[in-house]
C-alpha cells in the first residue's frame, strides 16, 4: 500500500457487518512506554518539515500522531509484501537492490529524515537485513533515524505486530497473531555487522519483552 504522505490517508469501508471471531476479540492489546518515540517527537519539534517513512501498515493513529508535526509521511506497508516472496533463491536471478526497488520503490531524490521499521528485523534473515540497510541508505542522509524494536524473549508472534501511536511517548501494541514461532533475538554484534552506514546511538531494553534501537546514519 502506497501512501505518499497522511494528507492522502482515506479510510476503508467495512463491506460486511459480520461480528469479530473470538480470535479477534481476544487479541492482546497493551500500551509501553517508548523512549526512542519520545526522542524522534522532540526531534520533530525543530522548526523544519521532515521526511518520514513508516513500512507498517497504514494506521489512522500513527497518521493523526505525525499531522500535528511539519512532516512528509510515506508508507509502505513492507511486510505484506515481503512474506509473499521468496527474494533471494538462487533460481530467481535478480539482485537484492532490484528486489527491494520493486518493493519499496522511491522517488530517486526523496531523503527520509525517520525511518520507521518497527518489529520487521524479527522477521528477517541477518543478509535481508543487511540488504535492507544498504537499500534504505540510498534514499537517507547523514542524520537520518531509523528506529527498530527487537524481540530479547525466545518466541515471538507468527506475524508482526501493529504498533499505534498513543501520544509523545506510548506506543498501543496491537497483536495480530496468537501462534507463536521461535525468535532470533538479535543482540548487538550480529546487528552492527548488517547496518552498513548506519550505527547504534541509542538503545534500551523494556520490560515487555523488546530492545528499542535508534539506529543514526553517519
């Protein structure tokens, strides 16, 4: 899904009137606090507009959070598409940096000031997530954001989660899946060695199970 920035956001209709399933009701939903958040949002206090890029899903609150600033918001919801390719078997003949074009295609003069990827690392293999960085390097600039939640528990959700911005500082976790599969838990070195241009400047382990990272392009 393509959006290129909230003023275009048009919600959805519902075309049925079916009641949720149980599944869906009992989705767990629990708001955190979220230090990284609470960096970016003074961040974007400075008098200047910013580019932003969030490859989750399109949220009305995460579009309503980022109207009240001086921003661009692109989004792109990458997973969607990313879980529906199998991007580097060798039988496909076609490099990373064409595959990611494909799958987030820019503008070629477009800079991102913050790059939102949220959980999607947990769902990537160490080259993807190296591939990534090096794709998203070419539409950044020196200063740019990337902030990325890592999962330090042993399993996470089958599918990652919605995250919907609930103010300056608290992040609403939106669970989209109650089938749990094994977690890489990432830890610092093995992330370092996929970052490319980019390096670690802040980081903090939460209570709930994950490891914010603010990610700063040199």
């Amino acid at each position: 899904m393509k959006i290129p920035n909230w003023f275009d956001f048009k919600k959805k209709t519902e075309t049925t009137e079916q009641p949720e399933s149980m599944e869906q009701e009992q989705r767990l939903v629990t708001i955190h606090r979220s230090p990284i958040l609470k960096l970016l949002s003074k961040r974007l206090e400075e008098d200047r507009k910013f580019e932003i890029l969030d490859i989750g899903p399109a949220l009305k609150e995460n579009i309503g959070f980022f109207s009240r600033y001086r921003c661009r918001l692109h989004i792109d919801d990458f997973y969607s598409s990313f879980r529906d390719f199998d991007f580097f078997a060798p039988a496909d003949e076609c490099s990373p940096d064409k595959l990611f074009s494909y799958l987030l295609p820019f503008n070629s003069d477009v800079r991102f000031d913050i790059i939102l990827l949220w959980d999607i690392l947990n769902y990537m293999k160490p080259d993807e997530i190296g591939n990534l960085f090096s794709y998203l390097s070419r539409f950044s600039q020196s200063g740019t954001n990337i902030f990325a939640m890592i999962y330090t528990r042993r399993e996470i959700p089958e599918v990652p989660t919605s995250f919907r911005i609930e103010d300056r500082e608290r992040i609403n976790y939106d669970s989209n899946s109650s089938i749990m599969k094994s977690c890489p838990r990432y830890e610092v070195p093995a992330l370092e060695k996929q970052l490319g241009n980019f390096g670690i400047t802040n980081s903090y382990l939460l209570r709930n199970g994950f490891k914010e990272y603010l990610f700063t392009r040199s």
